[in-house]
C-alpha cells in the first residue's frame, strides 16, 4: 500500500521527542508499537547529510526489555546463544535470540548496566513478551519490564565533535560498542558507541522525560555550525552498510546461520540456550541457504513492500531489502539466496514487478566498513 | 503525527487481500506487523454504510497462534483464566491472556479446530512469542506457529443474506460466538458468528491463498444488489458500542478486572494459568479503577493519538478512546477512571488540546447491544 496516511491512534505510541521532530518528518513507520521517522527531506538527501554531517535520530522505538534480580544473568543464558558469563559492563552485545527450532526472535544488542541488570536493546518484535513469558513458566527470580526509555542516536561523520562539547574529551576514547555511564547536568546517562549506521555515532539511552527535552536542545544548539539536522534509520545508507534489518531481512523462519550470524553462536560456551539442540544440527550441517548482498541492474527500483524472487531457472532465493544508491551508482539489495549460487559475482536474475533484471552476488556489503570521524 | 504517509517496508506484510483494497484505501494502520485499512470514504460515510448495509473487511491483521499437541488444552489453562477444559469446538471463546501481575498480554478469541489444535485469534501484541517462550520454557508436548490464515469479517446487516446465498440456509442457525465448518467448492472453511462490530456479522478463517481471490470474488458478486463495500473495523461504531481495543484501552498495566473483563476470569475452576495468585488477590480486593465510557461535550473532538487526562479537581482517569459519533450527536469515548468516580452520570473534565472539557460517566456503551440481522 503505497502512498498512504498512517491514522493516528494511542495504540501507536508518539515518543518524547515527537513534538520536536513531527512538522519536518514526510514518512513514518511503525516499530515497536510506536511511531519512527523514515524521511525527512527525501531518502537520498537525508543520505548525502548523513554521510557529512551530523545527524540527531530519534530512535525511541529501540525498547528495552529489562531484566532485574539474581536470576538475571542466567535467563539471559536461556535467551542467546552467545556467551553472556560476567559480561562486561563496558561493551554492548550484539545478541541474536532464536526460539526452540533456531528462528531468529530478534536481533538486540544486550547491555549490562548494573550487577543483576541488564537492558535488551531490541528490533521490531514484543521481545518483553518472549522474555517475560520463559521467565513465568520457569519461575526465576528476576523482574522484567520495559522502563521508559528512549534512545537517542548521534550519527555522522560530526557526531564525535558534537558529543565532545556536551560530554567532554572523553568520547574521544570510545571503542566501537563501547558504553559508559556520562554526566548530563545533575543525571548520568547510559552512552554508546553504537548506531544503525555505518557512518559513526553514538545512541544515547535517555531515561524518563525529565531531561529529555533540554539534551535535545543541548545538542542542536551546540550543533548549528556542524549543519546538524533530526534524521532517522537511512534506508539507503543501512542497505549499502549491510546493516540488517529483523522483519524484511530475517525472520522467525531464519536461523542466525542464514543471516550471516553465526559467528554469535557460541554453542560451545554456552549450552543453556533455548534452540541450542537446533543450532547445533545446523551448524554441523552448514545452512542451505544464506544472506547475501547484491548488486541489481536496470532502473530504479521501486519500494521493496515485499519479497523479491530471486532465479537461476528456478527459485533460488529472495531479495528482502532493495534501494537506489546514488554513491555506487547501482541498486543495492539485501537478501537469502541458496548455498550454491551464494558465490561472489554469480549472476542471478531478480523478479520485480513482473520483470526480470540481473543482479550479481557480492559476500560483503557495498559499505563493509564503519566510517572514521571527523 | 497527523497526516503522515507509511513508508513501504517487508516488515510490514502486506495481506491476501490487499491488492483488491489499495487503490479505495485513504488511511491504514499497522497492527500485528500487517497493514490494515482504517478509512475507505471516510469515517462517517464508513459507518453509516455499516450499520444499513454489508461490508467486507479484509482482517488479515487477525493473527492466529496455532496451538497444536498433546498438551494443546494444558498450555491453553496456562495461558488464560478462562475454564477452557473440554472446550466446545462449535464455540469461540473470548480469552484474556494475563501475565505474572495479571496485565493484560492480549484479548483473543480461541478456537478449537481439531482436538488438540486450537487458533488463538489476537489483538494488536505478538502472542505467538509468549506462548511458544512459555511452551518452550516447559517443554510441553505442543508445536506453536503462525499458520497462513487471513480471516475476512462480513459485517452490517445484510451480512445474513449476503452469507446465505454463498453457504445456504445454515446461516440461519448461527447464535453469537458459534463456529462451524463450512463448504466452500472443495474446500473446508471455519466460519465464526463474530466480529469487531456490533452490527451483525461472520469472520471467514480463510487458509491459505488457494481459494482466496475466488471467495472474495464470489462475496461482492453476490453483493452488487446488497450495496456491498470492501470495509475495516470503523472508529465510531466500535466505540459507540463499547468494543476495547488492545493496545489503546487497555495494556499490560491494566488487569482484566479494570478494564470489565471481570466475568472472563474463572479463577475458581481454573488455577493453572499464570497470574492466577495476582487475579486472585485483585478479585478478593476488588480493582481500584475501572473501565468505563463517556459522553464528552463541546465540539468535535481531535484524533486521541494519545490518552486524554481526566480530572476531578485531581487527575481521576484517563480517556484511551474517543470520537465524534452523528448518530448520539456528541463525542463519545472509552477510558478508565478511579472506582469512586465511576458511577452512571458523574460529571467529570477531560483534558483535550490543553482545554478542559465537561464529560459525563456512562457505565455501558452508547450501542450496548448487539443489532438484529434484516
């Protein structure tokens, strides 16, 4: 359904940023029962600007799943098959969770912000619900809940000379996936070094309503000469970066092998992990299929609203995210292909509006590497 | 956000049904990672056509959570405080699904479909991870998916008639809430006297997409005399009649017991289901604050994309639904206020736009009961 005014309604939930940002956004979608900016000017300047400057998202959509109390650490054993023993509370985890048959349940990244508790940073999928219900059923001594929280990130080659004039030279010893906690007036705020772009950042995990408004302030006025503007998640720059997304790229039918993920199954360190049996069948037998990124010729593409057919004589595969990249010059596409046409610069044909166009395989994405800052 | 366009993405489906609907479709709404229109002509032009003619709604957002094995009826009574031992398979049952606090996870309507394979029809929240976390945390004997059902609801009416001339005189015989197995060609279809409207009608399970463009086909040729529209759940009328939406009048804060749910919790004959120690303690206490309906003066009100405060003196409630209703010529709405308060004709203010207004308590819905089919 293209082109069409989403209605408002409280069951799609505004964020504390809304009003900041509402008379400049021309898309949106829903995420998280809650409503996500997709373009502000229009996807391809929204790029450019992020690609050069510095950009303020607000990605309050990112929910966290709290988990509190002593049975904490060992249901987030049950949860992922990544090893989460005495997790660092200086690091972000990028913890993929999978159900009983290996499915993908989400792609979050885990944070540990105090001793018995921990945040689930999570895609599009009521993780509060898979959480909450293992929990119940297995009467563990834990609290989980979702706390008013709502992400900000900081994203942009600029980003980095932003945040050091609120927070100070600090930011300049951020690793990628760093956190920390940093000083914001009288309040301390959870800061990492993450983001769903390839271009540098941070997201800020601000806590409540209190301060929100006067650190959206606080880095706009500090931003004017950095050219800042509000953005959001780029459609174009995520695809080019390989940045994937749960719900077009991977879904409940997916194991994390088919996604390229299996490099955070770390089965042999951690067996306590719903779909651990699963996991280990696959990895032994290697998946059928697997992600892959590609390099679709011919026109613009139009909006990808589902999957494409991806053949070599007969289905071998789909395309699940697909957009015109200006900085390549090509259209740029993210999808599930089989293993045995999943090598470099295979030609395939994809089936788009009833058309077929070539498109040749590429293993790593148009993008591979997170850029530097300025 | 007012007026904004949904920006296409896989991770919101699209339905079987919708390319017969996209080009007389003017708003959507996104609920269960699907899309589901919201306006064809407009709200009231909707309305009216529903309570004097025959509408089809494509409610492929209607998930189902196929609950099927052994232990199909043992995770149901864990899932729910409604007696659902020896269920009637001629019957739909409406179920509130309650967590550990007994919050509200969901207002679905059971199917039994088979003997040990029942649909757990959903509200706006995805169900399916916390059933299948709980089936997997205990390791019951069950396989729990999302199988390809996308129901069609026949609402107004002349639903009957229209109904008749497809699937005979049965639908005669049909009382509220019966389920039946119907013939459709070769196919089998489970066919519900239901609906998320309180103008008379019948949900269509339909399977798969083998027979789908057939039966819609089949709907509006036999409909042409009947003045027959494609339609969706309507605003006005649903309020007006009190029906809850998930999500928006009640979440996971709210027990089954503010919202009037009340009647739906058989803690005595069935002490399995979690949040059953929770309920217990809330029935013997009585809740604090219940659901109720309102009449709200002054002009046409906004779209409530938010709650609205209600005051007496101090803040006593929230409004959670609300909209302009031509037929009762005022505004009416759906919230929740503190018992005392609660009472048939108590004048309160709702704050709407920063402008108090006077509203009236209602304890039941302007359109409390269900219409008679022509």
């Amino acid at each position: 359904m293209r082109g069409k005014v989403l209605t408002p309604t409280k069951r799609i939930r505004r964020t504390p940023f809304s009003s900041k940002v509402e008379d400049k956004v021309k898309g949106v979608t829903v995420y998280n029962h809650m409503i996500l900016p997709t373009i502000f000017k229009d996807a391809e300047e929204d790029c450019r600007h992020l690609k050069s400057e510095v950009q303020v998202w607000d990605v309050s959509v990112q929910r966290q799943v709290e988990i509190v109390g002593k049975d904490a650490e060992k249901l987030l054993g049950i949860l992922t098959p990544r090893c989460v023993k005495n997790m660092n509370p200086n690091k972000c985890l990028y913890a993929p969770m999978v159900n009983q048959e290996g499915g993908m349940i989400n792609d979050p990244v885990v944070l540990r912000i105090d001793e018995d508790r921990y945040w689930i940073s999570i895609a599009d999928s009521d993780v509060l619900l898979w959480v909450s219900g293992i929990a119940a059923a297995l009467k563990l001594n834990v609290k989980v809940i979702e706390p008013s929280v709502a992400p900000l990130a900081i994203q942009g080659p600029k980003s980095r000379i932003l945040m050091k004039r609120i927070f100070g030279n600090e930011m300049d010893y951020f690793s990628y996936f760093d956190l920390r906690k940093l000083r914001f007036g009288k309040h301390t705020l959870n800061v990492a070094r993450t983001g769903w772009s390839k271009q540098g950042g941070f997201e800020i995990y601000v806590e409540g309503t209190e301060y929100a408004h006067d650190l959206w302030e606080e880095l706009f006025s500090n931003g004017k000469d950095l050219n800042i503007r509000p953005g959001c998640p780029n459609q174009i720059e995520r695809i080019e970066s390989g940045l994937l997304s749960y719900g077009s790229d991977m879904t409940i039918k997916n194991s994390p092998f088919e996604c390229g993920l299996g490099r955070f199954c770390e089965i042999d360190a951690n067996s306590t992990c719903i779909g651990f049996e699963a996991l280990e069948n696959i990895a032994k037998q290697g998946p059928s299929k697997v992600l892959r990124y590609f390099d679709i010729k011919g026109e613009r593409v139009p909006f990808c609203h589902d999957h494409w057919p991806i053949f070599n004589s007969k289905k071998v595969g789909e395309v699940t995210s697909g957009i015109f990249s200006s900085e390549f010059n090509t259209n740029v596409g993210i999808g599930i292909v089989e293993f045995d046409y999943a090598v470099e610069g295979t030609k395939l044909q994809v089936l788009i509006d009833n058309k077929l166009r070539d498109a040749f395989i590429r293993e790593r994405p148009f993008n591979p590497k997170l850029k530097p800052f300025m």
